[in-house]
C-alpha cells in the first residue's frame, strides 16, 4: 500500500495495522488461547508485528516528511546572510534502513553572499546515530557517521 501523506490518514492507517496485529496475537475474546508456549514464541510474534507495523511507520514518517516543503531557504549556515534562494533541483535520496529502502526527495538553497548551497532546515530527516539516515545539512554530519547509509541520487550539495 502506498503511503499517505496526510497526517490524520497516516494515523489511521498505523492504528488499523497495528490494531489488525494486536487483535491477532492477543484476540480480545478470553475463549481464544494464546498462541505460543516458550519465550522465543513470543520473540517471534514481536518479529511478526515488527515486520507488520515498522515498515509502513517508516514509510508514513518519511511521507509526511517529504510533505513538509521549504517556503524559503531562511538564513544561510555558513555565512548568517540571509539573501539565499531555493533552487529548484530536488535531489532524489535513499535511506537504507533495517526495514528496506526509503526514497524521499532532498531540497537545496543557496546563498548569493558565499555561493553555497545547503539544505533548508526543517526538511527532509535529521542524521540519527545509526548510520541510517539522511544527512541534511549537505554533508557536515552532526555528531558522528556524516552521510553513512545515505545514497544519494545526483545533484548533490557543494559545501
Ligand atoms: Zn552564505
């Protein structure tokens, strides 16, 4: 299924899977036994929910984060100018995580003081510590890792 990207409809859509999940593997109705005996039963129903509910959260998130487009470039990170513009090329990116890959489109600005280009804050996700994540600010990394497990495709950033 193809994800949403409206919030309200991203909403329903984790509830009823994880609902659909819940009802499964702990049915409401007492009369109905719970499946599985041993702990690594349980693991494995915590794999079967894992592999029902992870993937389709993950494609709403980025969904609804691709759905949050920069107006403007704001102030640009390198120089503090604020006489920066939105380009118009949008780099298309993948985000490889445990759960698959997740392709989401990256805008970019740039600054007429210094002449680079950046990531308008508040799109696309910030570097997790994972190595899974987009890196969003062109390259710099935050902490550790910089753009590990991010592939990107074409047109990327110059810093
Ligand atoms: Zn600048």
């Amino acid at each position: 299924m193809a994800a949403t990207t409206d919030r309200q409809a991203a909403r329903e859509r984790l509830f009823s899977l994880a609902k659909a999940q819940i009802d499964k593997l702990i049915p409401a109705d007492e009369g109905v036994p719970l499946r599985g005996q041993f702990f690594a039963d349980f693991e494995d129903q915590a794999d079967e929910f894992e592999r029902t509910v992870c993937p389709a959260f993950l494609e709403e998130r980025v969904a609804l984060s691709a759905a949050a487009q920069a107006a403007d470039g704001g102030s640009c990170p390198h120089c503090g100018s604020d006489r920066v513009y939105l380009e118009s090329r949008v780099s298309r990116v993948e985000l490889l995580t445990p759960h698959g890959v997740m392709p989401m489109s990256q805008q970019h600005a740039r600054c007429r003081s210094c002449d680079r280009s950046f990531s308008p804050s508040g799109t696309g996700p910030e570097p997790s510590d994972r190595g899974t994540a987009l890196d969003a600010r062109g390259g710099e990394g935050r902490d550790r890792g910089g753009d590990r497990g991010v592939r990107h495709g074409g047109g990327q950033a110059q810093s």
